[in-house]
C-alpha cells in the first residue's frame, strides 16, 4: 500500500496517472496546500521542501517503509519498483528519462512561471509575462516537433516521459486559450490518446476529487498566499 499525499495540482496528477496505471493501492491524503498545511511540522518530515506530491511506500526496499518526494523522482522509483512504464532496452529508456527531463526542467517550471505572473502577481509584469509565455510556446513546439517522428514523447511505449507531461499539455486550453491551443495539432491528439486510457480516466477523477477536498487557490487567505509564494513579510530579498 502507498500513502499519497496530494491536492490536484499537475505535478499532484502525474503520481495519479502512475499509481492508476500501474495498478498500485493506494491512499489519497489531501493536503490543502492553500490552507497551509504543507508547512506543518509533520508533513515537513516527509518532505522539508513543503511540496506535494509525496508518496510513503509501506513496502519500500527491503520490506520497510520509504518515503519519496518530487514527482520526476517518484515516478522513476515507480517505475523502477514494478518495473514498467521505462523501456527495458538501455537507449529507449534514456530516450524516456530525457523526455521526462524536460517536463522537469522546462515545461512545469516555464509552465508554472507564467500561471504565477498570469495569475497571481501584480499588475505590471509585462515583460514577466511575455517572457514565460514565449518559453511556454518554445517548449510546446519542440514536442509537438517530437511528437511527429514519435507516436509518445520516448518512442514507440507510453512511458513516464508521456505522464510527466500530459497533465501540464491538457490545460493549454484553459490557460492559453483555444486559438493557441489550435498550434498544437499533435500534441492535442496525444492528450486525448491518453485521456482515452481507463486509467488515465481514474486517475484524472480522482484528481478532481481530491481538489473538493482542499481550498481553492481563490478561496486563500491573504497572508497563506504570500507564504506560498514567499512574498510579503515571507519574502528574503
């Protein structure tokens, strides 16, 4: 059994995605993130960052319990555990892992960075705003490149490459708008290829529950906002 801890974020979705496919038990814990309770000392144990996803595996290496945070990192141990969803061949699997670095290092945070100044930052953030809007739409053309010479981001196999990044790639709609949206032919036809797995389904419903489960980034207050994003009286610099 594995003990997950979650909101309904896409870094939240993809351990969701991993978990259904894999057909892993497991528990949801929500955290309400806009509630502040990631930084209650007992979640900081399980991860000092203050950040979900994190899961405990109770039958972790050698039969004890394991704790692991960052989602990139729990889906390699995933992976690794049930030994699916990386290809057993040596370059198909990096062609994977490197695909799923990309998610990591670009898409979430280029991604991330223009919700923030899109949604959450003060008026005046022009330049802000262009820059990881422009960001977004490179990396978005790099895999709609890749995935014309691919049928999933690492080859030929649905991998974790495709289940890092799919839940970030299917709001492009909702934070892009449709005309944008409309760029990315591909990408839109690998989403709904994904969508249209039965695990992807559940996964995705379950998301969406837990997100009645916790405060909505509208419904925060003031102050749990600024030490969220470490601004106000949070804020070093």
């Amino acid at each position: 059994m594995i003990d997950f801890y979650a909101m309904g974020s896409p870094n939240v979705v993809k351990i969701y995605l991993a978990l259904e496919e894999l057909g892993l038990p497991y528990t949801v814990h929500p955290v309400d993130v806009f509630g502040g309770k990631q930084f209650d000392e007992a979640f900081r144990k399980l991860n000092p960052l203050a950040k979900v996803p994190v899961i405990v595996d109770r039958d972790g290496p050698d039969g004890k319990p394991y704790t692991v945070f960052e989602s990139g990192a729990i889906l390699l141990y995933l992976a690794e555990k049930t030994g699916k969803l990386l290809p057993a061949d040596k370059a198909a699997r990096f062609d994977a892992i490197q695909w799923m670095m990309v998610q990591m290092t670009t898409v979430g945070p280029m991604f991330g960075q223009y919700v923030h100044f899109m949604r959450f930052a003060p008026k005046g953030n022009d330049y802000a705003l262009s820059r990881y809007l422009t960001q977004v739409h490179r990396v978005l053309e790099t895999i709609e490149a890749r995935l014309g010479k691919a049928h999933y981001l690492g080859g030929d196999e649905y991998s974790i490459a495709d289940i890092a990044t799919v839940p970030w790639a299917r709001a492009i709609p909702t934070l892009l708008g449709a005309p944008a949206a409309q760029k990315y032919p591909k990408i839109t036809a690998w989403v709904d290829k994904i969508a249209a797995r039965p695990a992807a389904a559940r996964a995705f419903a379950a998301a969406d529950e837990v997100r009645g489960k916790v405060t909505g980034f509208d419904k925060a207050a003031p102050d749990t906002l600024d030490r969220v994003f470490g601004r106000g009286q949070f804020a070093t610099a």
